[in-house]
C-alpha cells in the first residue's frame, strides 16, 4: 500500500507559477509509474503529465507541453509537477496517481492507476 498527499495548490493569477508536490508514504515511489491527473467541475479526469518509475521517460499533455514539468526525487520519495505560465483553464482540482503494475512505463488512462491522493485545487484568475 502507498499513501500519496498533495500539495502545493492554490489561487493564482494567468501566467503565474505553482509547484505541486506529490508525497509518498507507506512504500517507495521508486517501482510507480506517477501521474498527474485534473478533474474541472462537468469534465472527466484528464492525465496531464505521467513519469516513468525509472524517472527516463515522461508523458505530457498537449495543454500542458512546454509549460509543465514533471520530475521526481527518490530520496524524498516525493513526484512534482511544476507548472508555469499558468492560463484559467488549468483550473481544476489535480490529482497525483501510482501505477504498480509497470504495465506500461507511462500509462495514461486513470484506470491503469491503483493509488491516488485526495487532489489539491489549483484555481486560476484572468
């Protein structure tokens, strides 16, 4: 079992910087396959960026190319999404997720994800 905590979020102006932070306990990061996901209020959850558990191999969305990073640090078994030039539609609530099943080394879909923190909201302002 792996216990994940978000955090980081919060109410931000457009183009504006926020770093969430994704912070494992019970079992390492190390063997997951780690996903950011966001949910806004009448959509479905949507991937952002994944991390493969070897940390060599990354996934962004197009909404987020060239404005969001996702890296990990095994030594604080914790996974981050730095997010810049931040616009109102990245409003929503963002989830971190783990895979366990190194079924694919960066899966995309929610289901493919067995642990999931309880989401930290990002709000943004025009």
């Amino acid at each position: 079992q792996v216990q994940l905590v978000e955090s980081g979020g919060g109410s931000v102006q457009a183009g504006g910087s926020l770093r969430l932070s994704c912070a494992a306990s019970g079992r390492t990061l190390r063997t997951y396959a780690t996903g950011w996901f966001r949910q806004a209020p009448g959509k479905e959850r949507e991937c952002v960026a994944v991390i493969s558990w070897i940390g060599t191999n990354t996934y962004y969305a197009d909404s987020g190319k060239g404005r969001f990073t996702i890296s990990r640090d095994n030594a604080k078994n914790t996974v981050y999404l730095q997010m810049n030039s931040l616009k109102p539609e990245d409003t929503a609530v963002y989830y971190c997720a783990a895979d366990s099943s190194l079924a694919m080394l960066v899966p995309t879909t929610p289901a493919m994800y067995d642990y999931w923190g309880q989401g930290t909201q990002v709000t943004v302002s025009s």
